[in-house]
C-alpha cells in the first residue's frame, strides 16, 4: 500500500506535467493567429540581428 506522502507526490507531479503534456502538441502562434513549425520559428528569429 502507499504512503500518503507517495501519493500526494503523485498527485503534485501530475499538477505540474498535465498542463506541460496538454501545450507539448501545440506549435507556437507567434502573436499571429497562424501556428509556426520549427522551419518558421528559425527563418523569423534567424532573420533579427538581436537574435544573434
């Protein structure tokens, strides 16, 4: 059987990694309302020279 402690862990680790799940299928909009790859994200932030 587990201990409380185990499983308030349990509950507490699960708190913090849904959200983080849920946004890991999502691609960045970029302040747009067009979702942007990897390809894009490099090619915009590659293209500013504060960047670099």
């Amino acid at each position: 059987m587990a201990s409380s402690t185990e499983e308030q862990d349990r509950l507490y680790r699960e708190i913090l990694l849904a959200p983080l799940r849920m946004s890991a299928d999502c691609l960045p909009e970029m302040g747009g309302a067009d979702e942007v790859d990897l390809a894009g994200f490099t090619a915009l932030y590659g293209a500013d020279p504060l960047c670099h």
